[in-house]
C-alpha cells in the first residue's frame, strides 16, 4: 500500500468498490433509511407483477379501503402510508405478505413460497419508499424495525 494514501482515500476506494461490487453492508441506504436504492428498484416491478393490481400501481389501495364491500370483506388498504400498515413492524409487514388475510377472514392471498425474503424485503422498500418522512419517523419510534 502507497504510504502517501490517506486513510480517508482507503475508505473512499474501499465504499467505491463495495458499491461497485454490490456488497450488502455498506451498499447505500434511502435517506438513511433501512433500505437501498436497488431494493426500491425490484420491489417496484415485484409489485407491479403481484400486488398492483388490488393494491394499485403506486400501493395507494381503493377509495373505500375503510368500508367493506357487500360480502363483509374489506377492499385493498393503500400501503403508501396513508393507510394503517406504518403500525405494523417489518417482521409484521413481511408475515401479512407471506400469510396473507384469507386466514383471519381477509382476501388476500399469501405470497410465502411464491416470492422470496428478498423479494418481500425489495416490495416492503418500495411501498415505503412513498411513506413521507415523518410516517417513516413515526414506524421507526413504534419499533418498526425491532
Ligand atoms: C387479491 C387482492 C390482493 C393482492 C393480489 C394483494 N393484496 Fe395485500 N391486501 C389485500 C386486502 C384485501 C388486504 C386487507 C386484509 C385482507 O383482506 O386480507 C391486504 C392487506 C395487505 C397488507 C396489510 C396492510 C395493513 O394496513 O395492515 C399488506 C402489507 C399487503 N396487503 C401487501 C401486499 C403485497 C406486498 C402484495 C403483493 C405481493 C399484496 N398485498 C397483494 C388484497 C390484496
């Protein structure tokens, strides 16, 4: 190693290549965020193939999400941090994707064995990814990521 490198040009040289090559614990964050850049990127087509389509395009659910329908069920709640889901913790967003609400008297399919932990991390960034700072704030104060 040039003794002339700063420590400073290491770790400089060090993040490029992490990010270069992708490595998970340094990899950039979303405004400090728990989640990437790359992340938000996948979980966007992941949502658009699996969930847009209750869910809407940009995870902003139905109009009436709060009054159920004729047959006693609720429709779509948005995901976009208008909704209730910022009350959940990751582990409970990750767990109502993978179980889905038809066993709790919802509609909702499970997705566990279709999609991935990646894949459900990626589509949890990507609805957050609209939550507004102070939603984000309020998840991460409630224990969000405990
Ligand atoms: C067939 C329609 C449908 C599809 C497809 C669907 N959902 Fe849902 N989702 C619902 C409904 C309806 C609910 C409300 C609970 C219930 O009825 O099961 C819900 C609830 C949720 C909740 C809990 C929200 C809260 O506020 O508690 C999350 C998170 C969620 N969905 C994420 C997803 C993701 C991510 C996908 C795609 C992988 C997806 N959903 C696909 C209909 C759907």
């Amino acid at each position: 190693m040039n003794m002339l490198m700063t420590n400073r040009t290491v770790a400089t040289l060090l993040l490029s290549l992490a990010l270069l090559t992708g490595c998970g614990e340094t990899e950039v964050t979303v405004d400090g965020r728990w989640y990437s850049p790359s992340q938000v990127v996948n979980g966007k087509a992941l949502f658009a193939d699996n969930c847009a389509e209750c869910h809407g395009a940009s995870a902003e659910g139905t109009r009436n999400w709060q009054t159920p329908g004729a047959d006693g069920a609720y429709p779509p709640p948005p995901l976009n941090g208008l909704g209730h889901a910022w009350h959940h913790p990751l582990k409970g967003l990750k767990r109502a994707i993978q179980q889905g609400g038809v066993s709790l008297g919802g509609s909702m399919p499970g997705f566990e064995g279709k999609l991935s932990d990646a894949d459900i991390e990626a589509l949890i960034s990507f609805f957050q990814s609209q939550w507004p700072a102070m939603t984000y704030q309020a998840w991460l104060d409630r224990g969000g990521l405990r």
